[in-house]
C-alpha cells in the first residue's frame, strides 16, 4: 500500500495558507490534488472532478492515468465520480474485480493496474459541484482511518475551491465592470465631439455612431475610440 509523504494535518496547513489573490481556480485545483495525492494514505493518483450543469470534466489530476479513469466514466455518464459528484456521498470501490455497480469501468480500471478507489462529494458553488477521487493499485487499499483522512480532507477542500471559485468570479466581475465604465467613458467623448461638430443632441449622437458601427461591422466603442483617437490627433498637429 502506497504511505504518504505529509501529514494530514500539514496537507490542511499547507492548503489554508493559499492566498486566493495570488492563485487561480486550476492552480487551487492543482494544489488540492498534488496535497491529496501526498497525505491520503493507500493513494496511488488523485483527480478533481467538476460538474457545472450536466458537463463533468476533470479539473486537477496527479497522472494520466486517473484522468482516463475519470474520462471512461464521463463517456458512460455513470461512474462513482459523478454519482459521488450529485450526491455529495462518499462512494468507496473497495475491490475492482468484485464490483458490480459499474462492472464495466472497473473492469477497464483493474486493466490499467488500479484495485480500489474512493470518491468523495464536493459540495462548490451554486451550480459547480464535484468530487476528489483517489485511486489506489491496492485491493482494500482504503480503510476506515484513510477514509476519515479523505474525508477531512476533502471537506476543507470543498471550502477552499467555493471560495477561489467566489474570489475568480468576483474578480472577473470587476473587470467586466471595469471594461464597461472604460467603454462608457469613450463613448460619452466621441458623443460630445459629434455634438460639438454637428450642434446635435446626446441621442443624434449616438445614433451616428451606432449607423458607423453598422456599417463598418465594428462595436459601438471602437468607433468611438477611433473618433477620439482622431480628434486628439488633430490638436496635437
């Protein structure tokens, strides 16, 4: 049986001092994999799956092989992964050659040289949900003291991915708030020098610049940054 190479608890340590602002949601999904691959005892590969609606893809793996396990189940759409995924159970495959729920994916695991695996439920964000999946080349490999280690594991887990998954979507949103108030500020400038040209109103304005952008097949704010670009050009020749 695989021994692991960290303790439980400084796998737990090591994962709460991730600075959210400093990592992305892979690279959290990455760590979260790489600490459970090295504390889980029995633990031969680790995957991270996430379901968002009725999509499952793999979004951390230790190897390529955990992520082909988890890519046959996303095939059948069946598997102790997704099941684990939308129930938020914990889903243990003790013997691969005696299992009977999925038969056929055990038996392509056994194959490949894995004997038992365990699949925890990682409650996320909203519509994001997902599961940690070890995987071990040891029958039986996963007793009631690693599955408790699993267990605590993935329950801090699934609060550091909720909030990288609430900080990532925070940050685009302000970006995308950010990006607008830019558009609008450049296109209240191209307004006022058409006003000032044309001695139109606001509404007259924009509706030049809206035809321009039809015609020429380009989005309202890069008329209006050319026109910009154009008039400041002229004041500085």
């Amino acid at each position: 049986m695989t021994q692991p190479t960290m303790e439980p608890a400084d796998a737990l340590a090591e994962l709460g001092r991730v600075r959210l602002d400093e990592v992305s949601l892979d690279d959290m999904l990455g760590r979260i994999a790489e600490l459970a691959n090295r504390s889980i005892p029995g633990t031969r590969e680790v995957t991270v799956t996430l379901v968002r609606g009725q999509v499952a893809s793999t979004g951390a793996f230790s190897g390529e092989l955990a992520r082909q396990l988890d890519e046959w189940q996303y095939e059948e759409h069946r598997g102790p992964c997704l099941d684990a995924s939308a129930s938020g159970d914990t889903i243990s495959v003790p013997d691969m050659g005696t299992e009977e729920r999925w038969p056929t994916w055990a038996e392509r695991a056994r194959a490949a040289g894995v004997r038992s695996s365990l699949s925890i439920g990682l409650p996320i964000q909203g519509s994001v949900v997902g599961a940690l999946n070890v995987y071990s080349d040891s029958a039986n490999a996963f007793d009631s003291s690693s599955i408790a280690n699993a267990e605590g594991f993935a329950a801090y887990a699934a609060v550091a991915l909720a909030n990288a998954h609430l900080y990532e979507n925070a940050a685009t949103l302000a970006a995308q708030m950010q990006e607008a108030m830019r558009s609008r500020a450049v296109i209240e400038q191209a307004k006022g020098i058409i006003m000032g040209d044309r001695r139109c109103s606001s509404e007259e304005a924009f509706a030049l610049l809206s035809k321009i952008s039809q015609d020429t097949n380009r989005k309202v704010r890069e008329v209006a940054e050319a026109l910009v670009a154009q008039a400041v050009g002229k004041k500085r020749a």
